[in-house]
C-alpha cells in the first residue's frame, strides 16, 4: 500500500511541476509581450506557438 502511496504522490508532484513551469513559461511570454518584443523571438525563447503568443496577447487587451 505505501508503494502506491509514493507512486500516486510523485505523480501529483510531477503534474504541479508541469502547471508551475507551464504558468512561468506564460508569465514570460506576457511580460515580453508588454515590452513590444517581437513575437519570434517570444516564439524562440519560450517555445510557445505563434498562435498561443497570440491568445495570451488578445486575451490582455
């Protein structure tokens, strides 16, 4: 029972993991967004897709 305890554990910490750098990596692109940076170098720097840049962007208006 404790081997399942650990595994379901390391996997909820794993997927807070994910959401955290998922939020950092977001919170990156916003504030290069606010700084008039182009979007390909947004693109370059965090790996989001144009597409996504463009959403947070429309999303802040």
């Amino acid at each position: 029972m404790n081997k399942i305890y650990e595994a379901i554990e390391k996997k909820g910490m794993e997927k807070g993991m994910e959401k955290g750098m998922e939020k950092g990596i977001l919170k990156t692109a916003e504030n290069m967004l606010n700084e008039n940076i182009d979007i390909n170098i947004i693109k370059k720097v965090t790996g989001l897709s144009e597409k996504a840049i463009m959403n947070l962007k429309n999303n802040k208006i």
